[in-house]
C-alpha cells in the first residue's frame, strides 16, 4: 500500500502533531501527536503494522488497536481528499 499527499494539500508540523491544509477548498484537519506520527510513518513508506508497533512501544495500547486506528484516520482523512491511498 501507499500513501501520498495529493498536489492541493500542504502539511504542516506544529508543537501538538501536523495540520494538513486543502488549498481547493480551505478546510483543514488538525492531527494530534499519534495522529502525526503515524501519517509521516505511512508517507514514509513504512507499513500499516510496522507503524502500529512504532506508535505502541511503550504504550499500553496494543498493536491490534493502533491498527484499527491508522486504518480509521487513512479512510477519513481519504474521503477527505487529504491523501490518496494505492
């Protein structure tokens, strides 16, 4: 799977996670820290479950869970327009 910011959106790092901007339409999204973690993780090309366990290590949300959870924010911030999934 990859991931990818398409052309219109611009992401941008801030003290409590990253805020993607949608220049079409003006909306934004803010991500928190976990959030933030994992979408640069994803674009980095680091795998869904590989990216779970980055987010759990020393945590006590289990990797199955951090999974779930990654899978949630690519298929918002998808029907979104922020990032296209292939």
């Amino acid at each position: 799977m990859t991931i990818a910011l398409p052309r219109h959106v611009l992401a941008t790092e801030t003290e409590s996670g990253l805020v993607l901007l949608d220049e079409r339409g003006g909306r934004y999204w803010q991500l928190n820290g976990s959030g933030a973690t994992a979408l640069k993780l994803l674009l980095a090309g680091t795998s869904t479950q590989d990216t779970a366990e980055e987010l759990t290590r020393g945590s006590a949300v289990g990797s199955d869970q951090a999974a779930a959870d990654i899978a949630a924010l690519l298929n918002a911030l998808s029907q979104a327009g922020l990032v296209v999934v292939s």
